[in-house]
C-alpha cells in the first residue's frame, strides 16, 4: 500500500457507472447560474439549491429507486457531499477524517457511516474574517474544547463560534447550525469526539432506517487534521447517489441549479492512518474499557458496544483498500510509528505488544468481562451489518480475522 499524494487522485473506486454530462454544457449551466441574483428574493436564491427545490424529494425517492439504496441513506448522502462542497466554496479549507473519510471519500465499504466529521482550517484565497476566526480559535486555551466555561478564553472561543454559526448559516441556507453540547440532545452528540459545531438538516424520511445510526447532522472541528502532520492528506473527488442519479437525467435540474453539480475534490486523511487510528483507538482501547456496573465510575468511559461498526469498517476496507492505487512508498508500520511519535495513538496500543495478539480482535477468548463483552458485541453487530447497502459485511469472526491478519502481515 503507498502512502503518500501530493496531488487530486482519480475516483478509482467509482460507486456507479453513470453517464456525465457534457462538460461544455454543464460549465455553461453553472456560469449562468454563478450571475448575481437579486438580493431582495431569498425565495430565488433558495431555488437554486437542490435541498431546497419542490422537487427535492421526489428526486431522492427516484435516486433510492434507481441504485436500490434506501432513501433514508441517499438523503443522508447527500447533505454530506452538500455540506463539504458548501463550506469549500466559500472560503473554508476542508478536510475529511474518521471512518467517514473512508466510506464517503474513498468509497471502501458501503455501511452508512454514523457521522461525517469535517476539519476546517483556513488558507490564504480565505476570506479576511475566516483567517481571523481560525487564528482566534487557535489562540485559545483549548481549542479543541467542545463545551464547559473555564474563563474568558472559552467565552472568547464561543462568541468566535457564534460568529462562524451564523455565517454558514447564510452560506448554508435552510439548515441549522449549533454549538455542539449546547441546546441539543446528548444522544445526538455522543459520538461526535471533537466536533466543535453541528451542521443539523431535517430529513423528510424518519423510521426509513434505525434512526439512532443516521444522525441528522455533521459534525464540524477546527485546525489542520492532525494525521496531516504524519502523511499528506489526498484530494479525492466524491459524489452522492442524487448527484448521480441528477447527472444521469440532466434534464431534471434547471439552468440555476447546475453549479450544484459541479463537485471539487476533497481531501482526506489518508485511508492507512485511519484505519489504524480506528483499530488502535476505537476497538483495542475501547473494548478495554470497564463494563458498566453500579461501582463504575460516573467520569470513566464504559464499554460500549457501538464499537461494532468499527469492526464492519474496518475489515471492508483493509479488503477494498487492496484495489486502490496511491503513490508512494511508506510501509504501515512506519505509519503506525510516525502515529506513535505524534501521540496520535493511544499509549497502551504501542507498549511493544503485538497488536494482532489483542483480546478485543479474539472472540474465542478472554476472561469473564471480555465474555461479557463479546456477547454485546454479537447483538449490536447486525444493527450496522443492516446498514451495508450493497451487500452484507462478513460476520464479526471474520471481521477480527481480516483485522488480525493485516496487522500481523505488516508487523504489528
């Protein structure tokens, strides 16, 4: 596997073979409808967002039919690619990371990934009042803080966040956006790790699919990815099931809503870094955690068997991930020593144990808890095996085998 790019990547993992519309045609149609528009009619300038158009719905039921992809999934599909095309156009540097960079980005399996968390950072074509704000965050005490007041630098960072909320809630219209920990559920939050901000849409299809797994937002952090600091991110042009389908049937968009299909590659954490970020942080350590009992400790993370998904993740794409061409030369086990160096694994993952050895990548062993464990593990697993719309993810034997074999194959 090559692990470097310092340029955009062809989609090599194509999901659909969809015809494309003629470049000259749909250049034409996205310059007429970058003309200014008069600023007295919010209702006009909202038509020319697919989101927003009458036929909106009607389209994503088409787009569901057409691929046989739920509709709950091809909406959700979409605001993803929106959202990040969005943000992208208006000034903001935009980075992919977490599972969702690998499903979403470089297509490596098909379950609908929980989140889609998305870095933004500045750059020099960057309005004024965006590298202001990045370098307002950045001076912080914690920038990274998600919620909690410690003092005139949290208060500082928040009103910054407002200010950046109310923003992409112009560029974004009728969308919602929020401090994340603030005025929203816990239980829409609670995976979301370091998401300053949630970008909140409002499906048109609830009970399609296990709500709990289809968040209705994307989640949004600041600064450079930091797995940038150990491999070049690589710019990966993406696509939704309606883009598609709107691209296949060109008649269907009118001339003010053309730009809409005009996609920009968007870089990502390289797929090796967040796989074995996800194994290292989000299965060995996470299944190590304490099983919840009355003497847990409130402040203590328990066990979680949502940790399941990572297991699907994980060994679709180590499979897929044989099938994609990156340049470069780098060996995972170099990458997984550059991760160690920058602190962005955690420490009881490189202790000099063998990884493949682990008890979380073992079901036929382990102690009482670990017992406990796997029998979460075994009734959380079909939940998000029911979320591969292409086909059905091996069982979570063969998940830990696939896991375990690419581990000891590259040494670890």
């Amino acid at each position: 596997v090559a692990l470097s790019a310092s340029e955009p990547i062809a989609d090599s993992a194509a999901r659909l073979d969809t015809p494309q519309l003629a470049p000259a045609v749909l250049e034409a149609r996205a310059s007429a409808a970058a003309r200014p528009t008069s600023a007295s009619s919010a209702d006009k300038d909202g038509r020319r967002y697919l989101h927003l158009s009458p036929h909106f719905r009607q389209w994503l039921q088409a787009a569901s039919a057409e691929f046989n992809v739920p509709v709950r999934i091809v909406e959700h599909d979409f605001f993803a690619v929106f959202v990040l095309q969005c943000l992208q156009a208006h000034g903001f540097a935009v980075h992919l990371r977490g599972t969702a960079s690998l499903s979403k980005g470089f297509k490596l399996f098909t379950r609908l990934s929980d989140g889609v968390d998305v870095v933004l950072d500045s750059k020099p074509q960057s309005p004024e009042k965006i590298r202001r704000w990045i370098m307002e965050l950045r001076a912080s005490p914690d920038f990274r803080r998600t919620s909690g007041d410690d003092g005139a630098g949290s208060a500082a960072r928040r009103r910054t966040l407002q200010q950046i909320t109310q923003y992409i809630m112009k560029i974004i219209p009728g969308m919602n956006v929020v401090l994340a920990g603030e005025n929203t559920p816990r239980s829409a939050t609670s995976r979301q790790h370091s998401g300053a901000l949630l970008i909140k849409y409002f499906t048109m299809f609830h009970g399609e699919v296990n709500h709990r797994s289809v968040p209705e937002e994307i989640a949004v952090d600041f600064g450079r990815a930091d797995a940038a600091s150990v491999l070049d991110l690589v710019p990966w042009k993406m696509s939704s099931f309606l883009h598609d389908y709107l691209m296949k049937h060109p008649a269907l968009v009118s001339g003010d809503q053309a730009h809409n299909l005009v996609l920009q590659p968007i870089p990502c954490v390289h797929p090796v870094v967040t796989l074995l970020q996800t194994i290292c942080n989000g299965i060995i350590v996470a299944f190590s955690r304490p099983v919840a009992d009355s003497n847990s400790k409130k402040s203590e993370p328990a066990f979680d068997s949502s940790i399941a998904r990572h297991y699907i993740d994980m060994a679709c794409s180590i499979k897929a991930l044989e099938a994609v061409k990156l340049p470069g030369s780098a060996s995972v086990a170099h990458v997984f020593s550059l991760l160690s160096q920058h602190r962005l694994l955690h420490p009881d993952t490189h202790d000099g144990r063998n990884l493949h050895d682990d008890s979380a990548l073992h079901p036929e062993a382990g102690d009482m808890r670990d017992e406990h464990r796997w029998r979460q593990l075994y009734k959380r697993f079909p939940d998000y095996a029911a979320l591969c719309w292409r086909q059905p993810p091996p069982d979570l034997d063969a998940c830990c085998m696939t896991i375990r074999d690419w581990l000891e194959i590259n040494g670890l």
